[in-house]
C-alpha cells in the first residue's frame, strides 16, 4: 500500500528529471525561449536566436551527469517547469532553467529557483549559485538581480557557428556570470 502523501491538486511537485522526460523537457525548454510559442511568456529569446535551445541529447548529458540534476517540476501531473543544478566545487551552477510560457508571470519562477538554490545548499554544500544569462537581457538580468544575484562584468562569448545553441540574430552576443550568496539566504522552502 502506498503511504506516501499525495500533493493536493495545483501544488507544485519537485522531482529528478529521468530518460523518459528527455522529449517533454526539451518540448518545454524550447517552448520558453524559441519560436512563436515563447512570445506568450517574457523569457523569449526569439528576437536573439533562432534554431533550437538544447536537444535530447543535451538533456540526457544533463540527467546522467553524477555532478549533475536535472529538476522536474509538475503540477498536478503536468511537467510545467525544470531546471539544472550542476556541482562545481564551492559553487553550483543553475541553468536549463524553464517554465511553460502560459505559466510566466505567475510567481512560479521565484518558488523554483528559492528550491533549487535550497537543494544546492542541503545537497552538496555550496556557498554560492551560479549561472550565465546572455548580457542583452536586461529584463532576465533584473529579474535575477531582484532574486538576490549580482552582476560580475565577467563575460563568455557566444559559440557563434554552433548551431547546437542557436543561429544569433546579432553580432553582439555574450554571456555574463551573475552570482548569488547561498549563505545569507534562508527563504522557504515550497512544500514537496
């Protein structure tokens, strides 16, 4: 007999991504950022990029990583959002990070990333998150920066002619390192 508690219905469900969801999430990851389907939602790249976010195999190096999880997060059965936590030594890095565009706007992203941030601290002890957000995302970046991230001015280029991470629309694209203090925050956790 299963004991386990069920989630009441509209409560949000945090679980490891498996092989089996490779095809939604990658569904989901380019819905949020490509195409028309990402207009619905703000975090739309499609103004930036064409061609593909990631592609199932980018997502299965992901859930077999051992340095690596891959975050499902449903509601009420549905896969609506994930996200990836990579150990890195004394930090963790935070990326993959999706929620369904309808879903956008609805306070979600804050209650993922306060988990996945309490998940890196508990799991493996880091004192820091972070993550790369392309630099002319100035909405993302203030989101990010509302969230308790800092900027570093520390930029990666853009792998122009890997069509693996799209097809840029500019020339000027480039990536930023914003970084979070994982030892001041204490927020609380979403119920599992």
């Amino acid at each position: 007999m299963d004991t386990a508690p069920r989630p009441t219905p509209g409560e949000l469900t945090f679980r490891a991504a498996e092989t089996a969801d490779v095809d939604a999430l990658v569904a989901l990851i380019e819905s949020a950022y490509r195409g028309d389907a990402s207009r619905v939602g703000w975090t739309t790249e499609a103004d930036l990029l064409e061609g593909q976010r990631t592609d199932p195999q980018g997502v299965v190096d992901v859930i077999e990583s051992p340095t690596s999880r891959l975050l499902a997060v449903e509601r009420d059965g549905a896969l609506i959002a994930c996200c990836q936590l990579e150990h890195r030594g004394d930090h963790a890095y935070f990326g993959m990070f999706a929620v369904s565009p309808a879903l956008q706007g609805a306070g979600l992203g804050k209650v993922i990333i306060a988990e996945a941030e309490r998940t890196a601290r508990e799991t493996w002890g880091v004192r820091e998150m972070h993550m790369t957000v392309i630099s002319a995302r100035d909405d993302l970046i203030a989101w990010y920066e509302r969230r308790g991230y800092r900027r570093t001015g520390k930029m990666t280029p853009f792998p122009y002619g890997d069509e693996r991470f799209g097809i840029p629309q500019r020339d000027d694209l480039q990536f930023e390192l914003l970084v979070k203090d994982l030892t001041q925050d204490r927020s609380p956790s979403p119920r599992r």
